[in-house]
C-alpha cells in the first residue's frame, strides 16, 4: 500500500536546492578542480620563495649594517694608534688616573718639565686601554687590545678572542658573532694587528718581526635597537606577502569558476 508523502513548502525548496547542489557538483569535471589547485599551489610555491629571498636580503642587510659600524669603531682605534705611534708616543701629566706604564720599559718613559711637572709617556696600547675605559663608562661599547702572549696579563685573551686570534694567524682578516649577556644582544668583532717599525720598540723583545699577528682589537656594543627595528620590518614583510598570496589565489579561483 502506498502512503501519500506531503511535503510542504520550506521542506520542497530545500530538496530543491539539495537537488540543484548535487546536479552542479555532478557537472564539475575532474579537470575544473585539478587546474585550479595546481594554479593556487604553484601561485604559493613562488609567493613563498620570494618572501624567504626577502627575508634573507633583509638579514642580510642587517648583518651588514652592524658589520660597517663595527668596522668603522675598529678603524677609529687603529687610526688613533697609528697617530700616537707615529709621534713616538705622547707625554701626559701623571694623575691618579693616568700613572706610569710598568710594562713601558724605555729610559725615557717618565720626565720632568723645567716647571717641575712630572710627565710619563702614553704608548698606543695604555692610550687604547684609557680610551675603552672611558667608552664603557658612557656607553655600552667596549673594545680592548688582545693576544696570545701579552705584555700585561689583563689583555689576555678570552676562548672566543682566542679562537680568532688563531684564524688571523691562518690568514682570515676579520671575525664577529652576535651574542647575548644579561638579555641583552651584543655584536663583537674582531680584527688583527699587524706588527709594524713603531711597534718593536716595545715588543721586538717578545720576538716579534715586522708583518707579524701580534694581537687584535676586540669591539662589542649591544644591537638590541638594531634587532628590534629588523624584527618589526620582518613583520611588515610577512603580512605584506600574505596578503598578496591571498590576493593572487583568490583571483585564480575566482577566474576558474566564475
């Protein structure tokens, strides 16, 4: 015996539009799906390598940016030794700030004016030594003059000055690292000293020769600003190449079923 169904007016539109969704889905060839993704996928594939080039590129350039200036530092100090060497050194009063260098071992290491004033000659090393006392005191930059076999104890190299010094007597011109002491990030860098006439006076008895890796100078300042403005601009980059990843598979599926 057969019953009467009755379907009212909601219950027919809605087998209607069930009716009119499977039909649609049932015309969809296989192609009409596979073309698309394959669209969207390569689509991301090249949004995606492009941002990581950009990301790198933006390292990069960061990397640089430190690396200038702390080669800029590196060359301030040298340029400031080469002035005192050049003069033999320079004579300064002595001060509770500034006594006579005990591993300055020249007869004419501390004189007396006509006036009476006692005066005590600055070689480069003890005027690079004050100059990274009085860095440290205003700011955070630091620097000092290193080596494997020092004149004073107290510029005896740490294990990672060490491990440059090493790579400068290997031939490599240059080190850095970016590090972190006290959540902060620090940048140091290093490079050698060559061994030149004005320098034997003081180390010819350490058997060092003209050209010679006698030491190196040490730089480090904090780049947490640095980092921070690279991190926000990483940001902007990211979302920038999303939405243009959004942009471009929205339009190839839009052009594909439209």
């Amino acid at each position: 015996m057969l019953v009467p169904i009755f379907v009212g007016k909601i219950g027919y539109e809605r087998v209607s539009f069930y009716c009119q969704l499977r039909a649609a889905i049932m015309r969809i060839k296989k192609e009409d799906i596979i073309i698309p993704l394959a669209l969207v996928t390569a689509w991301s594939v090249l949004i995606a390598g492009l941002y990581f080039f950009a990301w790198h590129s933006e390292k990069n350039h960061t990397k640089e940016r430190i690396l200038i200036e702390a080669r800029s530092f590196f060359n301030q100090i040298v340029l400031t030794r080469q002035w005192n060497a050049g003069h033999g050194g320079v004579y300064v009063i002595v001060s509770d700030e500034t006594l006579p260098n005990p591993y300055l071992d020249i007869p004419d290491r501390d004189i007396i004016t006509r006036e009476g004033m006692l005066l005590t000659k600055i070689n480069p090393a003890y005027m690079t030594r004050q100059i990274s006392e009085i860095a440290s005191a205003s700011s955070d930059l630091r620097f000092s003059i290193t080596s494997l076999n020092p004149l004073r104890p107290q510029n005896r190299a740490d294990d990672w000055e060490s491990d440059s010094l090493h790579l400068f007597e290997a031939g490599h011109r240059e080190t850095f690292a970016f590090t972190e002491d006290n959540n902060q990030h620090y940048f140091r860098y290093m490079a050698p000293l060559v061994t030149e006439d004005a320098c034997l006076s003081c180390h010819a008895k350490q058997g060092y020769q003209q050209g010679d890796i006698r030491g190196g100078i040490s730089v480090t300042f904090p780049v947490d600003f640095v980092l921070a403005s690279e991190k926000n601009r990483l940001k902007t980059l990211g979302a920038v190449f999303l939405l243009i990843l959004i942009i471009g598979a929205a339009g190839i599926l839009f052009g594909s079923y439209r």
